[in-house]
C-alpha cells in the first residue's frame, strides 16, 4: 500500500503531471477570458458599429485569444511551436490545393465583408431565396425565409449572382399593372386612382403618385399606378391597395376586361360565328369550316 501511495505522490508531483495541470488550467480560463472579452467588445460598439460589423469583431477577438491561449498550453506540456508551426504551414498548403471551392468561399466572404452590400438583420433576394440575413460566416450566408426556413447561400454564388438588398432604403414603391376596357375615359380612370392613392393611410404623399399608360394591348388598355409606402408596411400597401382599386372600378363601372379573340374569314372576311355545344349526336354535328371558306367537311363521328 505504502509503495501504491508512493508512486501516486511521485505521479502527482512529477513535473509532467504539474504541466498537464498548468495546460488545462489556461485552457480553461483561456476560454473563460475569450467569451468574456469579446462580449464586452461587442457590447461596447454595437452603437458605433452596426450588426455585421460588431458579430465579425466579436468573432476575431474570439478566436484570437483562444489561439494565444492554446499555443500557451501546448507550449507548457513541452511541445516545439516551430515545428508545429511548419506542420501547419505544410497543411494550409495541402488544404488548400484540396478545397479550392472553400478558398474561393473564404475569399468572396472577404470581398462581401468589405464591400457591405448588406447587413445581418436585413432581407435579401438571390436567385430563388428571399429571406432575412442571421449571420455572414467565412464560408456562406444564413438566410431565414418568410416561411421560418434556413437556408444557406455560400459566398461565391453571392459575388457572382445579382443580389436584391429589400431593406438597404427606408421606403419602396409598388407598381401596379392595370388592364382597362377601350372603351374607357382615361382622365375620369386617372381621378378614380388617385383618389384610391389618396385616401389609402399607407401610401405616401412624397413621393408623388404616378398614373402612367403603358400600352394598347392586345384586349385592354394597360395602365401603371406607381404608389410609395415605407418599408415596414409595404406588404399593407400591396393588400389594401389592390382591394382599393378593385373596389373604385367596380363602384364606376369600369371593366377589367379579359382576354379576348375574334375569329374571321380570310381577305377581311366577316367574324365567324362560334357555338359551344355539348352532347351533340355525331349525326345531328354541324360541319367544320377548314382553311378554305367554300369547303366543308363532316365532322368525325363520336363514340
């Protein structure tokens, strides 16, 4: 028993044991500092910095000051930093010939970093994804969707694809595309909506809104009313503004037409009449006109 206790006192107040010891310790309050130091940075210039910024200096400071502490320990339980040194250099190279799509991600980060094209909080539209930005990471971006997805965007595709920053002004405008009867009086149709502008809580005085004709189409005359509202309530905007319009051409009788198509002889012939029937006997079936207004030809029989 005697020569067991022994062997743990000399274990225990060995030199090796006593450096393990010290190791674990700075690890331990290493970690400790790191989150308390960066914490207190990000605190103290969240009101200089914005949210971007201040998650980008709180990382750094993070990892900055676990890499001081982890060199410290190995240092401490004997190990040559020079050599460890050498052998990250060879493994950075090795790495990076190996992940060349993450040395571009990490690159594009930088560029995005720098270049600010948006900010943790706001929304964004690349590609098929819309969303509200969580978090710019060295390597991707996390988006959270209007239906609580997440979704991850990597860096390179940000730099390379067009990218719609819907938060970086503080009012939009919505364009609103109406198609009305030729018939129509384009001066009484222009009163209608921008009494509907007026009268909308939403919409905005200034700027202005815009009542321009588009086109003479196909089946209707296309018009465009172009209203501002602020950011935060566009989606109010878009609903009542819609229903407001509806609503005003209805009470002035204003037709929203359809597409329409008008069937005619050849050489300016006249429009050619057409009838939906239903449930006809193949031998009571009219005849259908070909190409050729002078021939006619039975139509198939039906099962």
């Amino acid at each position: 028993m005697s020569e067991w206790l022994q062997t743990v006192v000399t274990f225990v107040t060995s030199e090796a044991f006593l450096a393990a010891v010290r190791a674990a310790v700075y690890l331990l309050v290493g970690l400790f500092v790191a989150r308390l130091v960066s914490r207190g940075l990000a605190r103290a210039l969240e009101e200089q910095l914005d949210a971007q910024q201040v998650m980008l200096v709180r990382r750094i400071s993070f990892y900055l000051i676990v890499l001081l502490v982890l060199a410290s320990a190995l240092r401490e339980l004997g190990f040559d930093l020079t050599v460890l040194l050498g052998a990250a250099g060879i493994l950075t190279v090795a790495l990076g010939f190996a992940s060349q799509t993450s040395a571009s991600n990490l690159i594009s980060g930088l560029f995005l970093i720098g270049e600010r094209p948006f900010s943790v909080g706001d929304v964004i539209k690349v590609g098929d994804a819309t969303g509200e930005v969580l978090s710019i990471d060295p390597l991707s971006v996390k988006l959270r969707t209007f239906d609580n997805l997440m979704v991850r965007v990597p860096n390179e595709s940000l730099v390379k694809s067009q990218l719609t920053n819907l938060s970086r002004f503080p009012i939009r405008r919505l364009d609103m595309q109406i198609g009305v009867a030729y018939h129509t009086d384009l001066k009484q149709l222009r009163d209608i909506l921008m009494q509907v502008a007026e009268r909308n809580p939403v919409c905005l005085e200034e700027p202005k809104p815009l009542f321009i004709f588009l086109e003479y189409g196909d089946s209707a005359l296309k018009i465009q009313l172009s209203v501002w509202a602020r950011r935060e309530k566009f989606l109010d905007l878009r609903n009542s503004m819609h229903e407001g319009v509806k609503a005003a051409l209805d009470e002035a009788g204003i037709e929203i037409p359809f597409p329409q198509r008008t069937l005619g002889g050849l050489a300016g012939g006249a429009a050619l009449p057409v009838r939906i029937m239903d449930n006809v006997p193949a031998d009571e079936a009219p005849p259908v006109v070909t190409g050729d207004d002078t021939a006619t030809q039975e139509a198939p029989a039906r099962d």
